[in-house]
C-alpha cells in the first residue's frame, strides 16, 4: 500500500498514526477556523494523532440557492494561509479544474467532494499539482468501482491518494455504509478515511438544508475503526445548532476528545 505524506509532517497509511481530519463544515469566519483548529490539534497531539483542518471556502452542492457557500476561493484561501500560519495542515474542496492549480499554493490536501468523484478532467487538474489528493467516494458509486478513478489519479502522474468513505444512498434523504468498503477500498493500494458525518447526513431531509443523525457518529466511527481505516473526518462546530452547514450532523468540539480516545484504542487493536 502507498503511504501518503503531507505537510513534510504526516504519514497516513498503516503502521502511521492514526489521522483527524476534522472542523466546520463551511468557512465562517476566521475567528472560528483558528479556534477549532487549535482546539483539534492540541487534542490531536494529547492522543498522539496527526490532524488536518478542513473546512470548505465554497460549498458547491447546497440544496438551496439560499443556502450559504462561504466566503469563496480568494478569500477563503486567506483563512486556510491563517490556520496554516498556526502550524496546522489544511484541506479543502476543489470543484473545477481552474481552482486546482490555485488553492494547491495554499492547501496541503485537495479534497474531491463525493459528488464530483468521476469527473475525469477535475482528477487529472487535481493530480497534476502534486499536491496529496483526498478522494471521496460518490454516494451513487460501490466501493469497487472507486478502482477506476484511482487510476485517474495515479495514471495522470499522482500517487499521493486517500480515500474517503461518506455512505451510500439508501432510498430517499438516506444514507447507508457498507462496512466491506474499507477493505474493498484499501486492496486499491490507498489509505482510506471514514467520513463519518456526512454518513449520518439526510441529504435534502430537511426541505431546504439537510438534516442528520450525530446520535450514530459514535458507534459508526466505532465500527469502521474496527473494520480497518486509516483515519476518521469529522465535522465539527462548538455550536451545531447554530452552524451555517450541516449542523444537525455535525459532532460539537467538546464531544470531538472523548470520541477520539476510544477510537485511538480501537485502532490499535484492530492493527
């Protein structure tokens, strides 16, 4: 299995350190970013985990017009060159080709948002800036079909890949995860990461946003942890009910600690 290095500080893959990749779902204000990222990483470093910030400058794929998006590519990036500036990796999402080459001089990962996961000429954009690349997998694709768009990635020149697991639809406004996806994902020769929070999402359940259910983040991260992963994403606000995106799914910051310790122990008995 390919190893992924990030930063010129993190390993992720087996035999590394677990990896937190967690923090608003949406770039709110700068205040808020350096707050929960420091929060995380001081609660990364006190477990002996790495961490990475992620929080969206632009959240393509609301339900609604309405809804808010973020600050945008230009300033958002100044956000995320703040957190850096903290000593904390950052990643977020890219949705076309143009934004690849411009958010790779700030990002330390490029997220591919699951929605987005086969679009040929945003995997290749993305690759060619060498830059480690977070993959996520569609909620309409089966794990053995994310095969393909790895090559994408790796043909185009890139090998720096993780994937990431977030659930499948299940009827309407739900979603489902098939533990044997970790496996199926990992024979790809990729470390995988557990997007447990959108896992719990509702998509659209909420009329114009949609809903969730953080009751399950605990036991599905759990389970996944046992079935073998190299990391855990995590959305995290220390207000869900207020958050500006994707608050009823959302784990608040005080809960992110406790959580994180028993899946440090799970991991290392699930080797």
């Amino acid at each position: 299995m390919d190893y992924v290095n990030i930063a010129e500080k993190i390993e992720v893959g087996p035999g590394r350190p677990f990896l937190l990749i967690a923090g608003p779902c949406v770039l709110e204000s700068e205040s808020l970013a350096l707050e929960v990222a420091a929060e995380l990483e001081k609660v990364a470093a006190d477990l002996g985990i790495s961490y990475i910030f992620k929080a969206s400058f632009d959240k393509a794929n609301r339900t609604s017009l309405s809804s808010f998006r973020g600050p945008g590519l230009e300033e958002g990036l100044k956000v995320l060159a703040k957190v850096k500036e903290q000593g904390t990796a950052v990643i977020s999402d890219i949705h076309t080709e143009e934004q690849a080459e411009l958010a790779a001089e700030v990002l330390d990962v490029l997220q591919i948002p699951a929605f987005l996961s086969r679009q040929t000429d945003l995997l290749v954009a993305a690759a060619k800036t060498g830059k480690p690349i977070a993959l996520k997998k569609g909620q309409f694709m089966s794990p053995w079909d994310m095969e393909f768009a790895v090559r994408k990635v790796k043909e185009s020149g890139n090998s720096q890949l993780m994937l990431m697991e977030r659930g499948a639809s299940f009827g309407y406004n739900n979603l489902v995860v098939d533990m044997r996806s970790f496996p199926v994902m990992r024979s790809f020769g990729c470390p995988v990461i557990y997007d447990v929070t959108h896992s719990v999402q509702l998509p659209g359940g909420a009329g114009g946003s949609s809903g969730g259910q953080r009751e399950f983040v605990a036991p599905l991260a759990r389970a996944a942890v046992g079935a073998g992963i190299d990391g855990i994403f995590m959305e995290v606000h220390p207000d869900p009910a207020k958050a500006l995106c994707d608050g009823p799914n959302s784990l608040p910051l005080d809960q992110v600690g406790p959580l994180l310790a028993d899946l440090v122990k799970i991991h290392a008995i699930a080797g």
